[in-house]
C-alpha cells in the first residue's frame, strides 16, 4: 500500500443467487486463510437464507451490521465484495477494480452492473472483468447504445498496452503503435479532422503534459505509481486548455470512457518519457 492514498482496491463477485453468494464467500474467506491472507471478504444479500441447516444473514457472517458494508469495504483488511443483487447496481465505490461474473447479464442491467468498476481513484489506472457466463457480443450489444466504441477482450491471453513485463519499444514505434490502434478503436468516430486529433495526442498534449511543474517534479522525484497521479491531472489541465480550440476532443476525453482511458495511457507513456529527458 502506498502512504496517503487511502486503502488499495477491491475485488467484486457477483453471483447468481443467495446461496451462490455464500458459498463464494466461504470458499474465499477459507482460501485466504489457507494462504495466511491478511485480506478477508463481505458478502452482500438482503434478507436470511438457509445454509448448511441454519440460517445466515449478512449479519452473521460478516460479524458486523449489514448498514456498516458500505464503510467497512473501505478499510483493510477488507478486500472482496461477494454479492447477490445487491449492490449490483446503483452502487457508487471507486475502490472497486477487479469484477468476477457469475451470473447472465444483458441490456441495462449487464451496463449497470459492469459500469460499477467506472469510478476514478488515486490507485486505480485500469479495471478487469472475467465473466464466466456472457459471451463478447452479449455485453458489446448491451453497451452498444451508450458508448460509440467499446473495447472488449475475447480472449484472456490480450497483449497489455501498459510496459508491464516487456522492453520499451523504441519512440518510433511507440507512436506507429498508437497511431495504429488510434485509428484501429477510434477511427470510426466521424472527426472533423483526424490528422489533427492525431497531432495533437501523440505531440502537441504530452508535450504540455511533460512541461507541466507538478507532474515534471513527481517524474523526476517520486515513484511512476505518483508520477501517474500527478500526470493524470496534469492532462485534465492540457484538455481543458485546449477545449477552446478543440471542442470535438473535448467531448470525446470527457464523454467517452473508453477513449479516455486509452488516450490517458498513450500520454503518460510519451510525457514520461519526455520528461525524463530534461
């Protein structure tokens, strides 16, 4: 955990029932055990169930009040959410991470429930969803009258963007990469001028990203998890100057969740980069 940035994120399952729910949550809490975890797991359901002869309740289990959930997965040693339909939707967490699915999902339900991980923390640069039941096409339909574009893996063994685990690639090929998928994911927004759009992420925003005073003294002093945060902000800052004269990249930053993220990705990796050289 890093200082003063508050508890790490959460993992979440959701299930297609009571009992379903309670076994995850047993089956978790004894694995953790077994591994000699400091993490332990809420579980999350309305009402009392039969379990195993008796009856549980989230009470019971949980060893806390079922009004203290909400607050108590903000706090260690509390890491896993196993829930059945409750807090499934309408719940607003930016702790929350890592999504397991056990239960079919479609329409505005399969969007509620996935857009739960959509919330912005200091700790948090990406979210994973491993679905056991829904197949790609099921959630890119589910989603398709929300997002313009929506980026989905079909297969868990998807080469990560990010340099974890492989050798930089040479600046050229950095920004054929990006240019690449650019145009890949998002070539078909209907931009006025993509040659533009295209400038201005790979050149002109990282340059001001790299200048800015705050991410420059964290690249130069702190560690790349702070660099990011102060990164992340300082791109906030380059967007909303350059809104008065792209108003079209604007939207799309601000609006649509999936280019935001890719975008914010591509930035840092060419801003870290230029601003180690100084």
């Amino acid at each position: 955990m890093s200082k003063g940035l508050g508890p790490d994120p959460c993992i979440t399952v959701v299930t297609n029932g009571i009992e379903r729910a309670v076994q995850y949550f047993h089956a978790i809490r004894d694995y953790l055990k077994e591994r000699k975890s400091h993490s332990q797991a809420i579980v999350a359901f309305s009402g009392e169930h039969e379990f195993g002869g008796a009856k549980v309740s989230e009470a019971s289990l949980n060893g806390f009040p079922s009004n203290k959930i909400a607050e108590r997965i903000r706090e260690d040693p509390y890491r896993f959410l196993v829930y059945a339909d409750k807090f499934q939707t309408g719940y607003d967490e930016p702790l929350l991470h890592t999504m397991y699915v056990d239960k079919t999902l479609s329409g505005i339900k399969a969007v509620q429930t996935l857009s739960r991980l959509n919330r912005a923390h200091p700790k948090k640069y990406d979210v994973f969803v491993l679905d056991f039941l829904n197949d790609a096409d099921t959630i890119r339909d589910a989603f398709a009258d929300f997002y313009r574009t929506t980026i989905l893996a079909d297969e868990t063994d998807p080469v990560p963007t990010s340099d974890g685990g492989r050798r930089p690639e040479p600046e050229l090929d950095r920004l054929s990469n990006i240019i690449r998928t650019f145009n890949d994911l998002f070539g078909d927004i209907a931009w006025q001028d993509a040659d533009r759009v295209r400038e201005l992420i790979t050149e002109t925003i990282p340059a001001k990203v790299a200048e800015d005073a705050a991410f420059k003294n964290a690249r130069q002093n702190s560690d790349k998890e702070n660099a990011r945060i102060e990164h992340d902000k300082a791109l906030v800052r380059v967007m909303t100057s350059v809104m008065k004269d792209d108003t079209e990249l604007f939207k799309q930053f601000m609006d649509n969740q999936s280019f935001k993220r890719w975008m914010s990705n591509a930035v840092f990796g060419l801003a870290y980069t230029q601003a180690g050289r100084e």
